[in-house]
C-alpha cells in the first residue's frame, strides 16, 4: 500500500476550514483575547476568539432562556462563559475542593458540575470575572489549559481506591499523560495569569517552536485518552481516542491494552458521522505508553482531516486508511512493535456506591451525585455538607484526604481513616445526604445527562433538567414489572454530540427538538457495544408507552441475570452494533 501524503496545513490539497485559518494566525493561542476581554461595549468576544478560548478550557454561552425576552427587547443574549477545570483522573485535595467551590459562589452560578469525563465545570461566568476565576484556579495549583479545543482533553482513569489492588500503581499515568500531551504556548499564562510570554529567538530572529507535538495548528479535533482497570469500565474506555487496559500480573502493574479510534458524536442527517468503538491494536509496557499516547496523537496530527469538522476526528481517520495502515505507521514511529493484546473481562461501567475499604485499611465512600451537580436544594445541601468535610480534613490534617470526580458524574470521598469515618458520615446526614444509593432506583443509580438547556449553545432538547421527571414518570412503571431494583443503564443528551454518552447506554435518548427524543436501545452493561436507533422523535407521551412495552417484556422474557441491553438483542429487538460504521444500518 503506497503511504499516504501527510496533510498537514500547508500541504492540504482540499481546502482547509476556518478554524484551521484561526489558528495558523493566532500566535500560538492568542489571537486577540486580551483585547476582546477588555471591550466594555459587549459581553461577547471577538467571532475568532470564540474558538480560540476553547484552547484555555472555555465557551461563550448564553441563558437560553432569556434569549427571545432579549431578542424583544433588543438586547444582546445574556452572554456568560463555561469553563472546565482540567483535573486528571479527578483527582482533588481540600484546599482545591474549598477553592473550587469559592469560584462558585463568587463568579458562577453557585454550583459545582462534575462532567463524565471527570473535570469540573462553572456556568454563568459574567465575561469581566472570568480571569478572576482562573486566577483562583491557579491559587490552588489548577488550571484549564486543555480541557477544551483541537488537543488532548482530560485525561480519565477509574478513581475508587478500593476496586483494584494495582489502582495505586495504575492512577499516576492519568496525570502523567495529561502533562505528556498538553500544548506548550504560554498563551494561557500572559493572558489570564499576567506572566512574561518568555519565548526566547533562534537563529534568524524567530521565535523557537512552541509546540514540538501539536505545531502551529494543533490537532484536527479534540482528542480523548481513558485508563480503566478491569473487571470495572466506568470510564467508558472504548469511546475514547485512546482507551488503555490496565494488566496485571498479581498484584503488579505490567503495563496497558491499547485500544484506538473511540468516538461518540455523530451528527443528524449524516450518515457518514457516527460513534465507532475503539479497537484493541496491542500491549505496551508502563515504560513505554507515554511515547505510544505520544505518537498516536502525532498521527491524527498529521493524518487527520482538516476540511471537514465533521470528519476530523481520529476515528474518521483511522477508517479512512485502515487499521492496519495505521499499526505499521505507528510501530514505524516508535521503532518497535506493540506486542500482542492480553485478555481482559468487563462486568459494569457503574459506579459501586458506599463505603468500601482498600488493603492499606482506608476507607472510600462513593456518593451519587444527581447529573454531577453539586449544589444546595431544599431537601439536602452537599455542596455545604462538602465544603465543610474539605475544611475539616484541612483543620485536622488529613494529609491524604482526596475527592475524586468519577466517569459518571458521581464523586468518591477518598483515603479516610477507620476512625474519621463517623465525621464524614456525620457531616453529610447533618445536611440531609443519604448515603447510599440503594434507596433510588436502578434505572437511576445508572443514568447520565449532559448539561444541554439552558446553557449549551449546541442543544436541541433538555436533559439535566428534564431527566429527573422523566425518571419518575418511569419508576411506576419498573415497580409494576419488579425492576425497581434493576440495574439499566439509561443516558440522555439534548443533541447527538455525545456529551452524557448515550450511544453506550441500553437506553439512550438523545434530542431531536424541545420535547422529542431519539430513542436508541442494545449497548451492553459492559461498555463494549453501541446502541442503534429503535424510535425516532418521540415527545413524552410515545416515550413512554414504548418503555412500558419494553419493560413489560423484559420483565418476563428475560433469562436469569440478563441485562436489558442483552435482551433486545437477544429477542430480536434490536440489532447489535459493534462496528461504528453499522450504527445507522
């Protein structure tokens, strides 16, 4: 096979897309934010810089809401900024989880969001603020370079201590390919943290190369890299660009499975767009997989499609040139081989709520958090009941205290001592938080929404606010069949971009307009196949009466310990998909 042309930016044959032209003029990242953030006339930015700030971990938004009163009224949107905290493997000490919640209560709005790819999110951050956040941000030694934009994202990796006995030995690669992959400009430090640019000149008087991995045009699209540890998936390692298998030997870390090409969005109308499952090319050893992660993202960066957004992700690519095209090219660039895949066994994608104890005698409790919003409400107030566990571990020295955000939008309280374990419990039922999640249903103990309405500009129908209604219109139901117990993954997004991971789910519901849903059945409970389209359009009403027929007959058709994804499959429902190219077949 005659290798192809790299298209890199100034080769490109096809006509490359505006973004591309953003960044090839953005000086490495800057562009004109600082004098857009200095306009007092507007709460927006400058057209260009709306991409460009995706690159420092931010969106421009606006209430949704608000929007036609403001339109009436002749008013510009009621602009305001997200922006995503990078935080590897979601890992937090107090005094980050004390900071973070500052930036809430002082510049958003007065929640904390917990995404499925573990980073933490702000809403409603007025334009003029948004430096001050970051700036507090960077008082506790965080940042939010890279959580969004055309470049590696956060980077995920299972969070509870207590499932594996090499989780200690497997959790560092998290930061440590996070800080591997991340753009070198110092764009972010001039512009929000007020520090010298420092670029020192080569020969000739120019600037020397800021980026030896991205160059001047970064990568194609985002780019997404996961570790799980099996027998648990909770990170959904194979929707990722990169999903690594941690192996092990005993109770030795040996090294990773390296699964490519992972991808959830897709866009409607398009069927050459879909989600694709990664695939398992080889093994690398723990000494080895921060140059693996390192040329792959050098391949999409050099391979990828910089034409057509909507074809520029990696798993695009790789179905582009093949598989096999791309294992030779990789090995090529390591100058080695990946050696052969071993085996490995996924049973749940879950979270496993309560408390749980690791060999070294610690405690870890996971809590449920509903959609990742950690706020007050009336009936129970977490995001007082954790601010003040945060403080408390400062004022008495838990030196290993952690809180770690998990794949599903839920947060374990880490490393807590035997004798500490009554504080925690105190504190949380002090402010009304149960702490299992026993007393909910299974069909909610293992939902996932995305944000959508009313802040993300991209969605089409709820999901954070409409889930909740819909699962209580549901639980009747599932106690009328005897499922009220079930474990069923059910996930919902408000456009098919794939932000809650719905294509995974074994019941996902993805928007289609305000009030009507695409309804997709068939992924497994394992995180190993994809769902497929079983009903399109539905509002509430249809919704519903085709769940109430499906429960009714899962209820009584079901073999022992099948799952639901497994059963319409099995009962010919629905077809199962494990080729991305498939999903719209």
């Amino acid at each position: 096979m005659t290798k192809p042309t790299p298209k890199t930016f100034n080769v490109m044959v096809a006509k490359p897309s505006e973004v591309e032209h953003i960044k090839d003029k953005s000086r490495y990242l800057r562009g004109t934010l600082v004098e857009s953030f200095a306009d007092p006339i507007t709460g927006a930015i400058a057209a260009d810089d709306v991409q460009l700030i995706k690159f420092h971990g931010a969106y421009i938004e606006d209430d949704r809401d608000l929007r036609l009163e403001r339109q009436e009224r002749k008013l510009e949107p009621a602009y305001e900024f997200m922006i995503r905290v990078r935080v590897p493997g979601g890992d937090l000490n107090a005094q980050q989880w004390l900071k973070l919640t500052a930036i809430a209560d002082q510049y958003a709005n007065k929640t904390l969001r917990i995404t499925t790819r573990q980073a933490m999110q702000f809403h409603g951050i007025l334009k003029f603020d948004l430096k001050k956040s970051i700036q507090m941000m960077d008082e506790a030694v965080l940042d939010s370079i890279a959580a969004c934009g055309d470049v590696n994202r956060n980077v995920m990796c299972t969070p509870d201590a207590s499932l594996s006995a090499i989780h200690a030995q497997v959790f560092p690669y998290a930061q440590k390919i996070s800080e591997h992959l991340l753009p070198r400009t110092r764009a972010y430090h001039e512009i929000w943290l007020d520090q010298p640019e420092g670029r020192t000149l080569v020969a000739g008087g120019e600037p020397e190369e800021l980026e030896p991995l991205y160059g001047k045009h970064y990568l194609p699209r985002k780019f997404k890299v996961a570790i799980a540890i099996p027998p648990y998936n909770d990170t959904d390692v194979y929707i990722n660009d990169i999903g690594l298998v941690a192996i092990a030997e005993g109770e030795k870390l040996v090294g990773f499975n390296v699964a490519v090409g992972g991808g959830l969005g897709m866009t409607f109308g398009r069927e050459d767009t879909y989600p694709r499952l990664a695939d398992t090319i080889g093994f690398c050893t723990p000494d080895q997989v921060l140059d693996v992660c390192y040329q792959i993202v050098s391949i999409q960066r050099d391979y990828g499609n910089r034409t057509d957004r909507k074809l520029s992700r990696f798993k695009y690519t790789l179905d582009q040139y093949g598989l096999e095209w791309f294992k030779a090219e990789l090995n090529q660039r390591l100058g080695w081989d990946l050696a052969a895949a071993k085996p490995v066994e996924f049973i749940t994608t879950g979270d496993q709520f309560g408390w749980r104890q690791t060999a070294d005698g610690r405690w870890h409790l996971t809590l449920r958090v509903e959609y990742g919003r950690v706020k007050d409400t009336e009936e129970y107030q977490l995001k007082t009941a954790l601010a003040q566990l945060s403080q408390y571990a400062l004022d008495h020295a838990w030196t290993n205290f952690r809180l770690r955000l998990s794949a599903n939008q839920n947060l374990v309280i880490a490393n807590v001592e035997e004798a500490d374990k009554a504080v925690v419990e105190t504190l949380l039922t002090r402010y009304h938080y149960q702490l299992e999640a026993q007393h909910i249903s299974g069909l909610r103990r293992n939902s996932i929404a995305c944000v959508s309405l009313n802040t993300c500009p991209q969605a089409m129908a709820e999901a954070e606010r409409y889930m909740p209604s819909l699962l209580d219109k549901l639980e009747p139901t599932l106690r009328q069949y005897g499922l009220l117990q079930e474990d069923i993954k059910i996930r919902m997004t408000g456009c098919p971009n794939g932000c809650g991971r719905s294509v995974m789910a074994e019941i996902g519901l993805i928007g289609k307009s305000p009030g009507r849903y695409n309804l997709y059945l068939g992924g497994d409970f394992q995180g190993e196949r994809l769902n497929k389209l079983y009903r399109e359009n539905l509002d509430e009403k249809a919704l519903l009466s085709e769940l109430d027929q499906l429960l009714g007959r899962y209820s009584v058709e079901r073999l022992s310990g099948e799952h639901f994804g497994d059963f319409v499959i099995r009962a010919g429902i629905i077809r199962a998909t494990l080729v991305g190219r498939e999903f719209h077949q």
